[in-house]
C-alpha cells in the first residue's frame, strides 16, 4: 500500500518527464547529479533515497503491477498517472530523505547494535552474534561500551525512557514494527519478512514504515532537548563530516544538482579546485557516484592500467590509458578504489 | 601435568567445552605432533575444534580451505564471539583495499579461512611464502574428488599450494566420505603417509522415514498432519528459494500458533542472521529452508529434520539429516517423496555445467579478443554477464581453461589446433560429470524406493558394521510418525509495543518458553 502509493506520488509529480529509472535512483538514492537535479526539480526529496534495499527487479514488477490495474499508463518513455487516486497517504508526508540520507544508516545500526550489547552485558553476556554488520557501528558501540561498562541498567532506562518518548510522538505507522525488530539478551528481533507476516503488510511497506519511524524519531529528537542519549548516537553520522570546509561547501551544491563549472562559477573558484573537492568527497562518501564523471568504460581501462602497472602512481596509470583520460578521472577511480567504509 | 589434561584445559579455557567429541583429541593429538591427517567424522561431531585448538596452540598460521562463503563468516563471527579475535576470512567480496591491508599483516592472524579460488591468486601465495603456515586444513574435504558431491575444481590444485609452502602439516576433514573418496584426496593432496581417522556416520539416535504421496497438495497435507502432532523444532529442506517461501504462507495459515520463518540464499545478510539465531535461541519452532541453512548451524535440540524436496545425493541427505539430535536424544527424519519430484534435481544437474552452446560461445567470445589483441575483463561478474554463465559454470570454465594454457593472467592465447581439442575434452568433462551426477541422483532415488532396512541401505557404502538403533529404525522396519505425539504450550505475546520495548530494555529476559524439548 505505502510502497505503491509512493510510486505513485512519484510518478505523478515527474509527470511522464522523466523514465521510471530516474525513480528508482531517487528511491534508492544514488550519489549521481542527474538523480539529485530530478530530486530537486520534481520537488522528490523527501523520498530520496529512502528505500536503499529496494531491488531493480522487485521495483519493475511493481510498475507492470500498476500499469495491469490501470493506475499507470504508458506515456513515452516513461508513465503517467491514470485512473482515479487516492489522496496521499499520511505516512508519505513524514519523510525526510534528503535531509536525513547520511543518518538513518549509522543511527540505526549503533542503536540495533548499542541495545544488543548493554542488555547482553547486563548479563554478564559476552558472546552473542552481533545482528549488525558494520565495522563503524561495531567500533563506536564499543567505544561507548567502554564508558558505561557496569552502569548498564542506568543507561538502559534512559535509553527507554527516550524511545518510549519519541515513539510515542511516531505519526501514522505501526511503532510496534520497529520495536520488534530489536534485538536484545537471548531474544533476537524480527526479519522483515517474519514481520510482513506478522503485522499483514509487504516486505515493501515494512522496510519503508521502518525508515518512515526512522526519520520521525531523527526529527523529534533533533528538535527536542530531553532525548540527550538518543542525540548522542546522532553525532558524527555524517559520512562527509571530516571533509575540509571548502569541499564540504561544494559538496553541499552537488546535492542540489549542480554541475562542476556552475559550482565553480557560484564559488568564485576555479574548476580544478571544484574537481580537487571531487576526490576528496568520493574519497568519503561510499554510495557516490563516480560515473558522471568517468564512463564505465574509461573506468575499467583505468583499473586495467592499475592492474597491469601494478602501481598506482598517476603518471604510470595515464601513460597506459587513452589520452583522452584525465588525470582527474584516475584520481577518481583510485578514490573510489580506496573508500574506507565497506 | 601430561599433555591430555592440557588440551581438555584448552578446550574448556578457550572455547568453553566441557569435553572432546568423539575423535577430536585422537585427531588433534596427531595434528600437534606433525603428522598429516585424514579426519572423516560426522556433522554434529565438531570437525572445526580439529583444528581450531591447534591453531591457537601453534606458533604460526593455520590456513582453512572452506567451499562457502557464508560458512567461513558464521566460523569468523562464532570465533569472534568467543573472543578469539586473530581470526580473518579472504573472499572475494573484500574490497580490493582491505585485502591488501591483511595480506600484509598475516602474521598477526592465527586463523585464515580462504576459498580454494582466493588461494589460486598470486598476491596471496606470494603474502603466505613470506609467513610460517603451521597447519594446512582443507575442510569439507570430499570437494576434491570428483566422486565427492560438490566437486570444485580449484580444490584439485591445492597439491601444488601445500608444494608452495614447504609442506606444512596437513589436515583434510570431511563429514562424508566413502572409501573411494577418502582415496582420492589422499592421492590429489600426494600424502600417501596420512593418518586416517575414520568415524562411523550412522546416528543410532535417529529414525528414517519416508512416506510417499502422489503430488505437492498430498505432500502438504500430510506435512500439515505431522507438525500439527508433533511439535518438536523443525528443519524442512525445499529446493528452491520460493518453495520456501510458499510453504511458510501455508503453514503459518493453519498452524498459527506456531513460529515459522524461512530461510535462504537470496535473503538480506541481516535477516539470515536473525533467522538463524532466533531458531538457535529456540524463539522459531520451525525454518523452511534452502541446502543453505544449516552449515554452520549448532543448534543441538533439532527434532525433526524433513525433506519436502529430496537432495541430489545421499551423501548431502546424510550431511542434512546429520543436524538432527547433535544432542544424542531421539530424533526425525522424513522424506516426504512424490513422483513428479525426480524432474527438479535432473533439471538442476543439467543447469550446473555449461551446456555446449555456452562453451561454443565461450571459445567465440576469446578468438574475438586474440583477434582484437584484448584482455579479458578481471571483472568476473562482467565475464559471466556477457556470457550469461552462473558462477559456478564460469569457475569451471575458467579451471579448464587455465589447465590447457587459453589463458594465462587475462591474455588469451590462441592456437587453432590446441583449441579443437580442448573444446572436445571439456565437452566429455561436462558429459562425464553429468552421468556422474545422475548416477549419485539415481543412487538417492533408488534408495527411496528401496523396500529393506533404510538404515542399513543407507549406511552400508560407508562403513562394515552399522549400529543398533537406540529406539526406533526406519519405516521400513515398521515405524510411524503417527505413533508419537508431542505438543508445546501456547504462547503469549500480544502485549502491546510499550510492553515489550520495556521488557527488552529493561526486564528481566523473556523467558523462551521452553517449548521443545
Ligand atoms: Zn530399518
């Protein structure tokens, strides 16, 4: 229901302007100017990248479904909104995708894995299978475990007492899916699928109800001052926070679509500075995307060149590509080469 | 202190076992005094204790060859959860980077788990020339003989791996393994000298039934009469992802107070483990599942083992029916067998190998690249793409043509005549193992119709003598489900969320109602 009413909001909004692939990287929130200028212009950003696992496949037969029941029709390359619509769900309006897109990941996976840990240790309980795997989430929880080593029943009853706040201002979803997907001592939370079977909904909507949970919990304790522990697993998510001001500033206009010369332009500054800042940013942030920069084609020739010279200095790499790759281009593939997070 | 109190210490200390499973100490014993072994012991018995003891007590690194992905990460994490932290696994989805970070610090590691394919890459063997490997182990040890049931072909060149570095102590183990099998990775290791450790396979604890129904709807409904009597924590075996899937609708329609989920390859990373734990942690009563569950599975009280889909050979059935009653209490299994079932795994053998159409296409696609003076793509996933070969189908192309020569690091290296002829042997490669195949698959068929003592017609490639059932034998010797009953109380969880959130932060743990055993 959530999933399809979605869809269709989306296609309404783009109007047949745009194929249903510009949808599906909106949803699944791909790093690449194309998608972020259509998030902007068709005014889609509180569904950026909110649905991540969404799967190519799952999302095309959903859109044959539609256009069977006559809700969407063919138009051009793309579809338009036919048949009668029911008003937008309520739900629809608590997104907040673009804004929150660096966060849900970290602050989920700390919190799953925080709450994990505490109620085992409680207990004395030290071997259990973490239900998280991410290296960042698994360093920082330890971090804090460090910290509140033996006062766990102290931060465990401010940790409820925190959710049961914000989950109780949660709008319009289930909160009980949320809560059953957590994991504590010698009880392992529900899997997505046992939990569309559970509260009678599709692998779609109980994915999307636990982003739509996400994002409302994000913004009340953002807002709120009470929920200090819960801000406390909000700081630092920002893959990019430690990138220097000036790339961070253009990181920043690449979200909103801009192109590298317009950055350039509206900075003041010089367009090699702007494709310096590029690096850098694909250096951070693992879900952006390179290919606006370097077909795939390029991209592979490069990484053959890598292999080959078995080295990774520049000037080794541009000798054995085309000449109509630039330097900027290796820099980038070498980047997204070595990205840090997974 | 003599040094058999030392290992129980060991094992107590490090892993926190109470004591060895039978053949465990006879096997390590040996392994720490330098001779190579041959360990052929059944699942449930702890094939891994064989060498993870030995690992932490040898200065240096051990390396385990594993065929599965998945089950080196269930080994890593258990480990880890064990706090035995020098433990890494190399496959191939590690980032290119991370790779090379723990290649060049192996010597910090104790344990390295490794696909035979990653142990085929030169940066690795350059990486373990420069350490000490302690101890070689090559786990699920009966992938090297092509009479085994999942023959891999980089398991063939390990041979040359142990030659590579100097012979370290060399350890195979294998769950199931005729003697023809155990022949064969003696021979393919070339350590004729190696100790063999032969325990027997046969679970006396468990009865074997096998019903037969004449469709998918009979299947069902006797499925639903046995687990609505006997309520015991469940394995039901499918062979395809979305059989799974269906039989878990069907069930949980009439059977609503129990808590069945399924499990399978295709699921999020995340939702496998909770699937996993939560029936470890008895909170699921019954997983519908793919041969992908249960590798790494150690759950002990596993009642009831059912096989809605037969497996190809019987040494998988034996592996499969092997996670039943680890406990040594009295267990299930039961084969539920229709006619129209012996299509599925045909179907699936054929689709293993690449069919001569793939192969033709496969020669094509490299004289165009000689011709083109090209690489080929270092991307796997881009090769089998184009060509539209599943993984395996790739490898083992990729295997023969290697061997012959065709390609040496991405080049191609074309010679008419030589290509003739290697296209003419891979063919017979492929149609030999297709008959291979089929043969193990006729050999399982025919042991379901068989109509003497399962136990015994089951067991007897394996070993001499077979053990006396603890209770009940086999349908064949006149036992029926029907005559046990079991059922588990209800339960109750329909508490509101605010409820549970504060039992999960803040209450004393929610007792798993002890329902099943
Ligand atoms: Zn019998």
């Amino acid at each position: 229901m959530l999933f399809e009413s979605i869809l269709i909001t989306c296609f309404s909004y783009i109007n047949g302007e745009r194929t249903p692939s510009s949808v599906y990287h909106i949803l699944k929130g791909k790093r690449s100017i194309q998608t972020l200028q259509d998030t902007h212009i068709y005014k889609l950003e509180s569904f950026y990248g909110i649905y991540k696992q969404l799967k190519r496949q799952d999302f095309e037969n959903r859109i044959v479904k539609l256009e069977r029941a006559g809700v969407l029709k063919r138009y051009q390359d793309s579809f338009i909104v036919t048949g009668t619509i029911n008003s937008k769900l309520q739900e629809e309006q608590l997104f907040n995708g673009l804004t929150f897109y660096n966060k849900v990941e970290i602050f989920y996976n700390r919190l799953l894995l925080l709450i994990q840990t505490l109620t085992n240790t409680k207990y004395q309980s030290y071997s259990f299978i973490p239900v998280v795997e991410d290296k960042e989430a698994e360093i920082w929880v330890k971090k804090v475990y460090k910290k509140v080593k033996g006062k766990e029943k102290d931060v465990l009853k401010k940790l409820y007492l925190e959710l049961y706040e914000v989950l109780s201002r949660v709008k319009a979803v289930e909160v009980g899916i949320f809560v059953d997907r957590l994991t504590g001592y010698k009880h392992y939370g529900m899997s997505v699928p046992q939990l569309g079977e559970k509260y009678k909904k599709s692998v779609d909507d109980v994915q999307l109800i636990l982003v739509c949970t996400i994002h409302q919990i994000i913004e009340n304790v953002e807002k709120e001052e009470k929920t200090s522990l819960l801000a406390f697993l909000l700081q630092d998510t920002l893959e990019v926070s430690h990138l220097t001001k000036s790339a961070y500033d253009t990181y920043l206009l690449l979200l909103k679509g801009k192109t590298p010369d317009k950055i350039a332009f509206v900075r003041r500054l010089k367009t090699n500075t702007i494709y310096d800042h590029i690096v850098e940013i694909a250096l951070s942030d693992s879900e952006f995307a390179i290919e606006d920069f370097v077909n795939q084609e390029d991209e592979q020739a490069i990484t053959q060149a890598i292999t080959s010279t078995n080295s990774y200095k520049l000037k080794d790499i541009k000798a054995n590509v085309n000449d109509k790759i630039s330097y900027f281009q290796i820099r980038l593939v070498l980047a997204k080469k070595n990205r840090l997070h997974k | 202190m003599t040094i058999i109190d030392t290992l129980e210490q060991y094992l107590q200390n490090i892993f926190h076992y109470p004591e060895f499973r039978e053949g465990q100490k006879e096997i390590i014993e040996d392994v720490l005094a330098g001779e190579d072994v041959l360990g052929i012991l059944p699942t449930g018995s702890g094939k891994s204790i064989c060498y993870q003891l030995p690992a932490m007590l040898l200065e240096g690194l051990t390396i385990v060859v594993s065929p599965l992905i998945s089950l080196m990460m269930d080994q890593v994490k258990e480990l880890k959860a064990n706090n035995i932290r020098k433990v890494i696994a190399l496959n191939s989805f590690l980032a290119w980077q991370e790779k090379k970070r723990i290649l060049e610090k192996l010597n910090e590691y104790k344990l390295l788990y490794i696909s035979p394919e990653q142990l085929q890459q030169r940066d690795v063997l350059e990486a373990l020339k420069k350490i000490k490997v302690s101890l070689f182990v090559i786990d699920e040890a009966h992938c090297i003989s092509q009479w085994g049931h999942e023959f891999r072909p980089d398991y063939l060149k390990l041979n040359r791996v142990i030659e590579l570095l100097k012979h370290p102590r060399t350890l195979a183990l294998s769950a199931t393994a005729t003697p023809k099998v155990q022949r064969d990775i003696i021979l393919s290791l070339g350590k004729p000298d190696m100790k063999k450790h032969i325990y027997p396979m046969d679970k006396p604890n468990i009865a074997l039934v096998i019903e037969k129904a004449a469709n998918d709807q009979e299947k069902d409904k006797r499925l639903l009469t046995v687990l609505e009597s006997y309520q015991v924590p469940t394995l039901i075996y499918f062979s395809s992802r979305s059989a799974t899937e269906s039989c878990v609708k069907l069930l949980l329609q009439h059977l609503p107070h129990l808590r069945i989920a399924y499990y399978h390859g295709g699921m999020d990373q995340m939702d496998r483990i909770h699937i996993q734990q939560q029936f470890m942690n008895n909170q699921l009563d019954i997983v519908c599942c793919t041969n992908a569950f249960g590798m790494g599975i150690n759950k002990s009280n596993i009642r009831l083992v059912i096989h809605y889909h037969f497996p190809m050979q019987v040494e998988s059935y034996i592996q499969e029916i092997g996670r039943a009653g680890r406990d040594g209490e009295f267990c299930i299994s039961l084969v539920l067998f229709s006619p129209a079932d012996v299509h599925i795994p045909v179907q699936m053998i054929k689709n293993e190998l690449p069919n001569e159409k793939m192969i033709k296409e496969m020669f094509h696609y490299l004289y165009t690249l000689s011709l083109k003076d090209e690489l080929l793509p270092t991307s796997e996933a881009e090769i089998e793409n184009r060509l539209q070969l599943n993984e395996i189908q790739w490898r083992f192309l990729q295997y023969h043509l290697e061997k012959h020569g065709m390609i040496v690091d991405n080049h191609v290296i074309y010679n008419e005549y030589n290509w003739k002829q290697i296209y003419n042997e891979i063919i017979n490669i492929v149609n030999e193992r297709t008959t291979l195949k089929q043969t193990k698959l006729q050999e399982m068929v025919d042991w379901i119709q068989s109509e003497s003592c399962y136990r015994n017609s089951l067991y007897q490639s394996f070993q001499s003598t077979i053990r006396e059932p603890d209770s009940y034998c086999c349908s064949n010797c006149g036992f029926k489900i029907s005559d046990l009953r079991v059922s588990k109380p209800m339960r109750y969880d329909n508490e509101n969320w605010e409820v549970r959130l504060k039992s999960l932060l803040l209450g004393d743990p929610i007792e798993t109602v002890k329902i099943m055993d």
